[in-house]
C-alpha cells in the first residue's frame, strides 16, 4: 500500500527538505490515529448492508465506517471484514493456485478497507489541522506547518466519504473495486436507466473501464437519485457456479474468451435469476436488511447449506442490474401496488424458492413474480397458471425434507396472505427448530478443526498484509486482526470487536506467509503471463505455509451467516436425534396430509404432481459444473388453462 509522499515542495513551502520530512510527520499523525481509534472485526457480509446506502444490494466483504464527530477525542474508526469471504477457500472444488489466488482477493480487500480507515483518519486530522493548541488531537501536537499543509494535501476533506482508493495513485492497478463488483457483488438500477451495464456506484462493472472518478457534483446527484427514483426499483437475485470466479484464472479465459468476445468473456451474468423485490431505494435497503439478516434468512442460509453438500456448486448470491423483461413503466407501478403489503409472504417464502428451485428453470418466466403478487388486504382470486406450474415442477427433488415443506409453502401462496401466515407459523417453528438441533450437531463435529483452519487461513492472510512495504503502518491492523482470530479460537465467535480484547504485553499468534511484492494491478494491465507468474509465487508460498480446506468443511457456512444467532453452539441433546427425526415425521405427516391451511381442495389438482416426481439431484460433471438432469412432470388434469387478471399484464 502506497500514499502520494513525493509531496509538492512548491505546495508545502520554500524549504524542500522541511516539505518532505512535513509530509513523513503527517503520515505518522494518521498512522498514531489509527493505531488508537481504529478496531476491526469479523462479521456478517449481509450484515453489513444497512448502514452504506451504496452498497443497499451488494454482498459485501469489506467495510470501513467511521465517526467522526467536532470533538476529535471521541472519534472512532472501524473496519468490518465479512467472514463470507473464506467460504471460496473453504470449497473443494478450487485447486491449490486458485485458493491462493482467492486468498490474495482476500487480503486485497484487507488492504482496500484500511486505506479507507485511512483516509478518514486523515480527513478528521485535517479538520482539526487549524484549530487552537490547546483543541488539537494528540496525533496533531507537535506537528510544524509544513506537516500539516502536507496533511491537508494528503487527506483532503473531499476525498473522504466517496473516493475509492487506489494502490500507487492509479485507477486502474486497483483490483478491489473490480472484484467487489465482479466477483462477490453487483449492484441495483432504476428500471427506466438508460445504461444497464453501469452499478448504482457510478461506474461501468466491466473491466477495462474503470478508470478514473466521477465528479463531485456527479456523485451528489446520483446519491439522490438512489434516495428518491423516480420508479421502483427491480432487483435479481442469482446463484453464481464456483466455475464463473475460477474463469478468472483459467489459461482458456485469456488465450480463447477474451480475444474472442473481450470484455463480454469477464461477465459473471449467466442469465439464471431470481426475482427480489423491494420497494423503493431508500427503504429497501432496511427491508432487504431483514429479509436476508434475520429469521427468515437464517432458513435460506440453512437450505444453501443444505444445497452445497449436496454437491450444488453455489458460491454466493449475486446481485446484478437486469432490467425487468418486458415489463414497462406503467404496469411496474400498477404492480408494485399489488407487492407493496406482502413483505411478511415474501420475506419468508422468496428466500426458501431462492435455495431450491433450479434457476435456469425459470430464465425468462416471471414465475416469482406471480407467486407473490398478492394483495394482503382483500383475497384475490387466483388460479394456478400452467406457467408457474412448470417454473415450481422444475424445483422438485432438491432436497427431499426440504423440499417437501417448500412444495407445500409454493402452493399456499395462491392463498389469502394472512390464512398462509396464520396456518404456516406453527410449521415454520419447527422447521427452525429442526434446523438449529442438526446444525448443534454439524457444529459439534467439526468445530474444532473448522476453528483451527479459519485461524490459520487469518494469520497467513494477515503475513501477506504485514509485509506489504509503505508509509502507512499496518501493524495495529494486523494485531487487532490477529486478534479476532484469536478470539475466535478462543471462543468459537466471530468477535464483533476486537478493541476490548487488546492488552498491553499479551503475546498473539505467531506470523505466517512469505513476501511477495506489492500492488494489485488489474488482470488486463498486469497481462496474462505476468499474473499468472504472480499467481505462481504465491502458490509456492501456499504449498509451504496456508492449509488448504479439508475435503469438507460442514457447517461453516452457517456460522459464517451467523444462522443460529447463538455464540457457540452447546453440545447437542442426547435426544437430538430421536427429536429430529419427529419433527420430520410431523412435517411429513402434514405434508401429506395437507393440513395447511383452510383449503385442502386446492390441493387435489397439484399434489398428484409432487409426488411422483423422482428427486432431480444435480449431476457433477468436470471441473465441478453443475449438470441438472431435465424434470417435466405431466401438468394436472383441469390445470393447463391459466386466468388473467383484469390488468392484463398480470398473470396468476
């Protein structure tokens, strides 16, 4: 990491010896700031999404956030790394150099958020630059003029909130900001953008383009652009395969795909979403917040879980801007009439389609959209289409207990929202219950050797951070990281701060990795052979000193998503297997005796469907893709015609 200190000795004053060693003591007052204010702490990615209104829909693996109010003394900075972004280290379907290659994106975004922390540590110093001796922070005192001009020229006040940093002042040998948006997220657009391609962030996703940074005034317009559209927004949801990130270090991506197709080769759009609805931006983020963050998240979390061990090749949930299809202006506020009372129905329900119905099953339908377009305040009449029949048999035999209770959840979305909530709380209950006693049991079995590898990945990340050279000093950072991995160790927790935990004289774990050289310059500026070259440095210092993941790694992915809320899972009931196993009696029984709910006649036409569909568990093929043998259950007899609602644009 490298901070501008070939300072301007025209800016800073005649004398250029007293300009340079200014700039050196400015660079020193942030780096004491930080060493005192800056704590760090493993969370949550979903988490994270509340309080950063550009980020509202992105997966988000790195955070700085900041306080800073007029008294400097009471001014703190933290940065929040997401434990989500272990989980591609922790799939085996990843080779040793591109686990290695993972753990350098890792440690990238370690470095990305500090220079964050940075620059609002030295934007606070600079507004505290001029006040009287007796007002200034510690950090400040003692510090001659041409400190603090160089200060000023340093952190400008302007460049706090919204510049992105970079490595070595230029754009585009910054790797973070194309890996946020390409691999681990996306971003949302207002259905009536003119430009698809462009992320609510300002800049264009794809590589290539983007350099440079967007004026001021530029920026200011578009943040009220996303506190106030002038249409709903549509959001999708997708599944991405392990083998879409792991193109990135393929020979075949660069040799054939990018010649071939350029930048289109680097697009992780595979046309397979999912519908997610929200509102309007500015309250979506808190909506999305707790779709994904709390109760109802925690069933999705435990179904992917679910999912990956059954050897679906899923990495993360990414977010992308397509544009509704074939939906115009008029009828998506006409239906966002219809959505905007059903967040209870859709919180619970979108996130348990999301983790089993086959995506690819349903490009180009809008069958989610159907599922949920009902009124929660006056019944609306529905009838089963044939359409959003296909989209629901396409999802059938994922997961057979799942799956069940899923199939019957599908169907009674064609009820009244409040009969579904009023019939399916009892259920859900034991359905998290049952959730909880297997994960007590996953956990059980493999905490100690999942706790011992995380550790180990953390130290080996935080010998790559301590020894990239610059003037910013990155030893707070990596013992207060260091730290967290302790604690985890310790405890079992993903630690929310590791302020409280820092002693004076406390010994932590010993340093790991190798050095290798520093900045992180763009795949199309480094240049194929040379990034391969760098990949190669570190896979040698991988097969020496980083663990790889054990075949599988259970239950991790749970406790990364903090599903259970707890802080570490207690040992499991001797019971716990006797009462697993009637509670998937009960939701057998009800299943097939559809006692969901006042309607059973619905379920006539349907359930003959469910059940004699054999289970369609994916096929892996080379290379870990994912292959999903085809399912095309026979539709009911009486169930092919569909009904069209008076607003011809909605289908039931």
């Amino acid at each position: 990491m490298q901070l501008k200190t070939d300072f301007d000795a025209a800016t800073l004053g005649p004398d250029a010896t007293e300009a340079k060693n200014g700039g050196y003591d400015s660079v020193a007052s942030v780096n004491g700031f930080l060493n005192d204010r800056l704590s760090i702490c493993i969370r949550s990615g979903h988490r994270m999404s509340d309080d950063m209104p550009e980020y509202n829909f992105k997966h988000i693996y790195g955070q700085a956030s900041t306080r800073l109010p007029s008294d400097a003394t009471k001014a703190y900075i933290r940065i929040q790394i997401a434990a989500e972004a272990l989980w591609p280290l922790l799939v085996p379907v990843f080779n040793q150099a591109e686990k290695v290659a993972c753990c350098l994106m890792l440690a990238s975004t370690i470095l990305h958020e500090l220079a964050h922390a940075a620059h609002f540590a030295g934007g606070l110093l600079c507004r505290h630059a001029d006040a009287p001796p007796a007002d200034l922070p510690r950090q400040l005192q003692g510090l001659n003029d041409a400190a603090r001009r160089a200060l000023k020229q340093l952190f400008k006040t302007g460049h706090m909130g919204w510049q992105e940093p970079y490595w070595d002042d230029e754009p585009v040998a910054e790797l973070g900001w194309a890996f946020e948006k390409q691999l681990w997220g996306g971003g949302a657009l207002p259905e009536n953008s003119d430009n698809c391609a462009r992320p609510c962030y300002g800049r264009r996703r794809l590589f290539g383009e983007l350099a440079g940074s967007r004026p001021a005034s530029e920026s200011r317009q578009k943040r009220a652009d996303i506190a106030h559209p002038p249409l709903p927004i549509e959001t999708y949801m997708s599944f991405v395969p392990l083998e879409k990130p792991i193109r990135f270090f393929k020979e075949e991506l660069w040799s054939e795909a990018w010649p071939k197709y350029g930048h289109r080769a680097l697009n992780l759009y595979d046309g397979g979403q999912i519908s997610v609805l929200t509102r309007r931006q500015r309250p979506a983020s808190a909506d999305v917040y707790r779709a994904f963050g709390h109760q109802d998240g925690r069933l999705m979390m435990a179904a992917l879980s679910r999912l990956e061990q059954a050897g679906y090749p899923i990495v993360h949930m990414y977010l992308t801007q397509m544009i509704l299809d074939r939906l115009q202006p008029a009828t998506a506020m006409r239906k966002w009439r219809y959505l905007s009372n059903v967040w209870p129905l859709r919180s619970a329900q979108l996130n348990k389609l999301l983790a089993v119905f086959n995506t690819q099953s349903i490009l180009g339908s809008r069958a989610c959209l159907k599922l949920v377009a009902l009124n929660s305040t006056r019944a609306v009449k529905t009838t089963a289409s044939a359409d959003m029949k296909k989209a629901v048999d396409s999802a059938i035999g994922t997961i057979t207990d799942i799956h069940n209770f899923l199939v019957e959840e599908i169907q009674q979305a064609q009820i009244h929202v409040r009969e579904f909530l009023t019939a399916s709380v009892g259920l859900r209950q034991d359905l998290y219950k049952l959730g909880g006693l297997q994960l007590y049991q996953v956990l059980h079995d493999d905490l100690e050797e999942t706790i011992d590898y995380v550790v180990k990945h953390i130290n080996a990340i935080l010998g790559c951070v301590e020894r990239l050279r610059g003037p910013i000093d990155l030893k707070p950072l990596a013992v207060k990281l260091r730290v967290a991995a302790s604690e985890l160790a310790r405890t079992g927790t993903l630690c929310r701060d590791t302020s409280k935990f820092l002693k004076p004289g406390t010994r932590y774990l010993t340093d790991t990795g190798q050095v290798f050289d520093q900045g992180h310059q763009s795949l199309e500026t480094v240049g194929h052979s040379q990034w391969l070259k760098r990949v190669e440095i570190l896979e040698k210092m991988a097969a020496k000193e980083i663990l790889l993941a054990p075949p599988v790694v259970r239950g991790l992915i749970e406790k990364f998503f903090d599903v259970t809320g707890f802080s570490r899972p207690p040992d499991p009931p001797a019971s716990a297997s006797e009462e697993v196993a009637n509670i998937k009696a009960k939701i057998k029984s009800m299943v097939a005796n559809r006692s969901f709910g006042k309607t059973p006649s619905r379920w006539d036409a349907t359930a003959k469907v469910f059940e004699s569909v054999p289970p369609a568990i994916p096929l892996i093929g080379p290379e870990g893709r994912c292959k999903y043998p085809p399912v095309k259950p026979p539709l009911p007899d009486g169930d092919a015609g569909q009904t069209r609602h008076k607003n011809k644009h909605i289908w039931f």
